[in-house]
C-alpha cells in the first residue's frame, strides 16, 4: 500500500483507489483468517486461571497503543504533504507488524512438547470442521450476531466524511484520526477491568 501511494502520482486515479481497496480487503480477509486462530493459540498459553485477566490487558494496552498511534498519526498528516505521510504510515505500521510477530518467536509453546499434537490439520478436515460447526445452532446464532455486528460498524467511515463536510464543523483529516482514536480509551479501560 505504501508503494502504491507513493507511485500515485504516475499511476491513474482510479488504479490508486482500486488498489488499495483491493489490499485493504486482503488484509482484513487475511486478518479474519487468523484472529480466531491466534485468539486460541494465546488463550492456551496460560492457565485457566488467569487467561481471561491476559487476555484482556494484552487487548486493553493494544487499545491504548492504537490511541497513540492515532495522534502520531493526526500530527504526521497535519505536518506532512498527504502522499507522504500516508505512504509513511503504511511503511511504518510494516515495521512494527514485523517487530511485534518477532517476540513472538521467543515463547516457548507447551504443544511444541507434546508429540500427539497436530500441527498442521488437512484441508478435507479442515472443511469437515466447518460444516460440522455450521450444523449448530449455538455457532450459527453467533455467526449471525457477529455478521450484524459487523454490518454497524460500516458506519465508520461515513463518520469521518460527515466531520469533514461543513455540516460536521469542516474538521481536517488530522484532527479526525486523532480524535478518532478517543474511543478507543474506553474500550482500554473496560478491558483492563478486573
């Protein structure tokens, strides 16, 4: 995405947006590919106990960290030419992708020491998995709810475009994503609860 913005200015205007579009949708198909995954695989690391306190504050200081990266972010694009800062925070946002997986190869993962552990499951179970999932009720009520969920949050980005618009006070693209990451306090907070 960083090299397609920084190329923008040699590449047509409809090239541009399609592309990132098109990233854009790889990366959050990508992303609910894992999370579920990754989500299990963290929760095992730690006893019953004291899985649902880790849990939450690895996601409560993630909230945080997103809120400063969205202030970093709001004073980039105020400071920097549009093209730049935005190539910039792709390019960035990279690294630290790349940095925060790397400490991930420093745990030491109890299966690794259990020889009857599966690690890589057929593409045929893996389907026999899915339909056996989708054949309850109890799983496909969650699917539904979460798909709704989903759909509220398409609003978000309608947000953005009406605080920008005059009727919403004409506020700069900085200042949105700064304070957009506002909400995101909260929700640190709620999971940083006991």
């Amino acid at each position: 995405m960083a090299g397609i913005i920084f190329s923008a200015g040699r590449l047509s205007d409809a090239f541009v947006r399609w592309s990132l579009l098109a990233c854009f949708a790889g990366y959050y198909f990508s992303l609910g590919i894992i999370v579920a995954v990754w989500t299990d695989w963290l929760a095992h690391l730690f006893p019953h106990k004291i899985r649902g306190k880790v849990t939450g504050w690895a996601f409560g200081a993630a909230s945080l960290l997103s809120m400063i990266g969205a202030a970093v972010a709001g004073l980039m694009i105020e400071r920097l030419a549009p093209g730049t800062a935005y190539g910039l925070l792709y390019v960035l946002s990279g690294i630290f992708a790349i940095l925060s997986m790397g400490f991930f190869l420093f745990i030491d993962d109890p299966a690794r020491h259990e020889p009857d552990v599966l690690l890589h499951i057929p593409i045929r179970q893996l389907f026999a998995k899915v339909l056996h999932s989708l054949a309850s009720p109890n799983f496909r009520a969650f699917l539904i709810g979460r798909l709704i969920a989903t759909c509220g949050f398409t609003i978000l980005p309608f947000i953005a475009v009406y605080y920008s618009s005059e009727a919403g006070g004409g506020l700069s693209d900085d200042r949105i994503l700064g304070y957009g990451g506002g909400p995101l306090f909260g929700r640190a907070a709620s999971q940083f609860a006991p």
